[in-house]
C-alpha cells in the first residue's frame, strides 16, 4: 500500500503569496486523511494534485483560525463537487471540545447543506494544555441538542490514564491516536500507526513440502495454521519471513512543549515526525511566549523520540520559500534546517523543511 504526505500549507498566523496556512494531507490508496485546514485550503488543494472528494477523515489539532478557517468552505465545496455516483460517506472529524458548535453554527447561519453526513469526534482537554485564560468555557463550547441536517452524532474521547493518549480509532490497517501538547489554547498532535504486515512466504520450503501456489499459501500469510495430506502441520512461524514493521507518521499541532508521556511514547521510531518551528532559536523567548517552537526545540522532540526524519513547518511569514528568497533577506529559512541538524548531531534523524506542495513518499520498511 503506498503512503505519502503532501503539504498544502506550511505557514503560520495567516495565508500569504508565498505559503498557505496550515494543511497536511496524509494520502494511502483510495484515501486522503486532512490535518488542519486554514483559510484557503481548499484553493491549494485545487492547485495540488490531490482529490478533495478522497478526503474521508478530517483532524484539527486547535481552535485557532489559522487552523481552522477553511472547514466549513472545504466541506461545502466538496458537496458541490460531489460525484452522484459516488455513495455519500461519512466524513469524520476529529478535534478539540468546541469543533462541533463551530463548525454547525457556520453551516447553519450560512444555510449550507452537504450531500453527505459528517460526524464530529471531540477531545476532551486537560487544564494543563495552556495557562488559565486559554481554556474555553462551556458555554462557548457546549452544542445544542439539535443535530445539522447532515449531522451525525459523533464522540466524546477522553484522555486514556494508562497510555496517556486519546484513543481516536482502530480499522484494518491503522490505529490512530493524539496526545496532548502546551499551546496559548489546548492543542494535539496525531499519531497515525500502521500494522504490522505479515513476511513474505518462503516459498522454496513450501515447495519442499509440496506445496503449490493456492489457496493453502492463503491461509499461512493470514495467520492459519494448516494441515497438510500426509498429516503433516505446518505453522506460519515456520515458512513466513520476519514481519514487515508498520509505518508511523506523528503531526503535531502549535506548541511549546509535549504533555505527559504519551506522545514521546506514541511517536517513538516514527518515520516521519511533522513538528512545527514557527521563529528561529534566537527568537526562542518571543516563540515559547505565544506557544510556539523553534528548530532546536523541535529537534529535542525528534531525538527523544529517536525518529527517522523530523519534517520542519509552520513557519512565520518572514521566511519565504528557499525558491523565492533573495540574496539581501535577513530571515534565511534554510537557517532553520542548520539549527534543527545542529541539535540532532550525532542522531541519524534526516531534516526537511517543508514547502507548500511538498510531497514526501513514506516507503515500506523492509526487515533485516
């Protein structure tokens, strides 16, 4: 199954000429999962060559407009360009306590009807995600009991004591969580982990034990135990190969720091790690006062976590994309990358800076 990741907005406070505001999209076949989706995602998705009508699942990691603006225009101008071949699917929506008011109050003072139902999952914050005057109250974030028309009723996720993480789904080939991060307002970050794939059949054994290609291989890749004709067993631990490890992708949303354990837990030996680094590590102090990071702060997060690649984005404006800085600009964003490699010395974690279009495959590991 192929994977990539494509960002379709890497800046940060608002969308300008040179980069959008914050959109990621994590594509595996026949899907398209959308985190965060500031105002003017879906123009960038137009420009892209992603499908918006594949985007089945939605995670917003905060409330804050940059973040947030483009939902409610990406949903309706998806349902306008909605196949009527296609079967009506629900759209699931993960984000913070508040997402579900928001989100039906714009639909309906806007009058806007979708040609397919969506369900919003919220996470339930804890007191410690951002000083006291961030904390919303419940009577900003409480929903009436009346659903939107297109509405389904969605969950209420709680942080999980044990793995100190929110549990946000279980299909058939991924888990999803999010974990909690420091910001101005509560905030998350995503885990996104792929199973284990079974190994590849050593079929010269089989061959062996005369075995043809059929039905019986089936069985064995699946996990099953079969019996041949002459009474024989044969177990799968005996003619597969090690396991091919699952892919991990880890996006986190504006912060200053992890909360707790469970996302140093959940993204350790993640391949790619999405970590915002809004100012350079000389503005450290005006960057952890609004809630944000730096490269080298970012970097800490990678090497404890000891990941493959850490992915740089969410950037102030000033630093323009490497194609369009001049010679005479101060705020060089490839800066930001010699920071972040600078406090990963030693570490065999990879940087990369994030530009808007930038697609990153997330190839198959293969086992020893």
């Amino acid at each position: 199954m192929s994977m990539d990741l494509t960002f379709l907005g890497t800046g940060s406070a608002y969308p300008s000429p040179h980069r959008g505001a914050s959109a990621v999209v994590l594509r595996t076949e026949g899907e398209c999962w959308l985190f965060d989706c500031g105002e003017g995602t879906q123009t960038q998705l137009m420009k892209s060559q992603l499908k918006a009508g594949k985007i089945n699942k939605i995670f917003i990691s905060h409330l804050h407009g940059d973040h947030l603006f483009g939902l409610p225009g990406l949903l309706c101008t998806v349902s306008l360009n909605y196949s009527p071949t296609q079967p009506p699917n629900c759209v699931d929506i993960y984000g913070p306590v508040g997402l579900r008011h928001f989100l039906r109050v714009a639909l309906e003072l806007s009058g806007s009807q979708l040609v397919f139902p969506y369900a919003v999952h919220e996470l339930e914050p804890t007191g410690d995600q951002c000083p006291p005057e961030g904390l919303l109250s419940p009577t900003v974030t409480q929903s009436s009991e009346s659903l939107h028309p297109q509405e389904r009723p969605g969950r209420t996720i709680c942080l999980e004591g044990e793995s100190d993480c929110y549990l946000l789904f279980e299909e058939k080939h991924f888990t999803v969580k999010a974990f909690r991060l420091f910001h101005r307002i509560p905030s998350f970050g995503f885990c996104v982990q792929e199973y284990d794939r079974p190994g590849r059949l050593n079929t010269h054994l089989l061959k062996e034990l005369g075995l043809t290609p059929g039905p019986l291989y089936g069985q064995l890749k699946n996990g099953e135990t079969i019996t041949l004709e002459n009474g024989q067993v044969v177990k799968p631990s005996e003619v597969l190969e090690p396991a091919i490890p699952g892919r991990k992708v880890c996006i986190f949303g504006d912060c200053s720091s992890l909360l707790g354990e469970g996302g140093l837990k959940a993204c350790r030996g993640a391949d790619i790690l999405v970590h915002e680094a809004t100012l350079a590590d000389g503005f450290q102090e005006r960057a952890v006062e609004h809630g944000h990071s730096t490269p080298s702060m970012a970097a800490a997060v990678a090497r404890s976590c000891e990941v493959r690649r850490l992915v740089l984005y969410h950037f102030s404006q000033r630093y323009k994309p490497v194609s369009l800085q001049k010679d005479s600009e101060e705020d060089d964003v490839l800066e930001l990358q010699r920071q972040a490699e600078d406090a990963l010395k030693g570490t065999a974690t990879e940087v990369s800076l994030a530009e808007d279009f930038l697609t990153l495959p997330i190839p198959i590991k293969r086992s020893n």
